[in-house]
C-alpha cells in the first residue's frame, strides 16, 4: 500500500509540474494547439526526463524499472505511458495487488522503491 500512495503522490507532482511548464509555455506562446500538443509529450516523456524517474517518482523516492529488475528501454519508457494519455488518468485506478498499470503491462515495466533496488 505504502507504493501505491507514492505513485498517487507522484502523478499530483506530475500533474503540477507538467500544469505549470504548459502555463509558462502558454503565456509566451498563446496557441492553444501547440500548448496541448507540448503537454501530450510531457506525459508520453516524462519518466526519461529524469533518468527512469519522472520529477514526481524522483520527490517520493521511486522509479521505473523494466521485469527483469534493469534499466528500461526508451521503447518502454515511452509505452507505458501512452495509455495515461489516452485513458486520461483512468488507468491509474486500474492497479492491481501487483501495484502494475496497464501501461506497466504493456511494456514490462514495473515502479519500485529505489531502497529495494
């Protein structure tokens, strides 16, 4: 249980942290559009923008490795994160005792403490 609230607190860090660079963005560059299109992006990249972490994984201690306990893949960092985008959050609410997302299922990846690494 204790990884499942740090994975909600990660996604409201990341959800803050992504609202905030697309209100930076959207003050300099008001085109609703391009804006969305950025935002989309942030969610699809955000666990490689800091190292098999999102900023939000990176504040509650926890990170993405691939089933075999290693460093995941682009391909894997990237797909596990498609279906946040497409499902808007719903999927989250989709763990199962394993604490997996569809997105982990997808792509063979899985969140763990980084003390159990």
């Amino acid at each position: 249980m204790e990884l499942f609230k740090k994975r909600v607190k990660a996604q409201v860090w990341d959800f803050i942290f992504i609202g905030l660079v697309a209100t930076l963005i959207h003050f300099f560059i008001p085109n609703i559009y391009l804006l969305l299109i950025i935002v989309i992006f942030l969610h699809i990249f955000r666990d490689l923008l800091f190292r098999n972490a999102s900023l939000g994984k990176k504040f509650q201690g926890i990170m993405v490795i691939d089933n075999g306990g290693g460093v995941p893949t682009i391909k894997q960092m990237i797909l596990r994160n498609i279906p946040t985008v497409l499902l808007m959050g719903y999927e989250f609410t989709q763990i199962k005792n394993n604490d997996l997302r569809i997105g982990d299922m997808w792509a063979g990846t899985r969140v763990v403490l980084k003390k159990s690494m």
